[in-house]
C-alpha cells in the first residue's frame, strides 16, 4: 500500500528481484502476469476481478489510453 513500486516498498533492488520472487513463491499467480503488466497494478487488477469490479477504461489492456501506466518501464534506482 506504499506509494512506490511495490518492489521498492518492499526494499527490493529492482524489479527484476520481485519478479523472481514472485515466480519462485508465488508460481501460479505470476503465470497469470502474462503481459508483464507491473506488478502492484497486476494484483489490484486481480483483487478487483476477484470482487466482479471492473474499472477499466477498455475491454482490454492493449487498447486502454493507461497501457504506458501499467506497462510502462519501472523508474528507480539503476541496478
């Protein structure tokens, strides 16, 4: 619930870091992260369809004017 990435609220070097930790403990949750979509907006998404909440500007990401928002590259510190 930070206000940074969640891979820096979480003390993480880089993206990547969360990445890994999510493919190793969170196997069949990141499976579902095919797009790459960062992952604090990717669980919130998941959050929302869990709970029949769609807030999505689109019927899908590719065409949502947010798509640089959420897939855009992570700002941070160089690794």
């Amino acid at each position: 619930m930070g206000a940074d990435h969640l891979w820096q609220d979480l003390g993480l070097p880089h993206r990547r870091a969360l990445s890994e930790l999510m493919a190793t403990r969170f196997m069949t949750l990141a499976q579902r992260n095919t797009g790459d979509m960062k992952w604090k907006k990717f669980l919130y998404k998941q959050l929302c369809e869990r709970e029949e909440i769609f807030v999505c500007k689109s019927p899908s990401c590719a065409a949502c004017s947010d798509y640089d928002v959420c897939f855009g590259p992570e700002t941070g510190p160089a690794t």
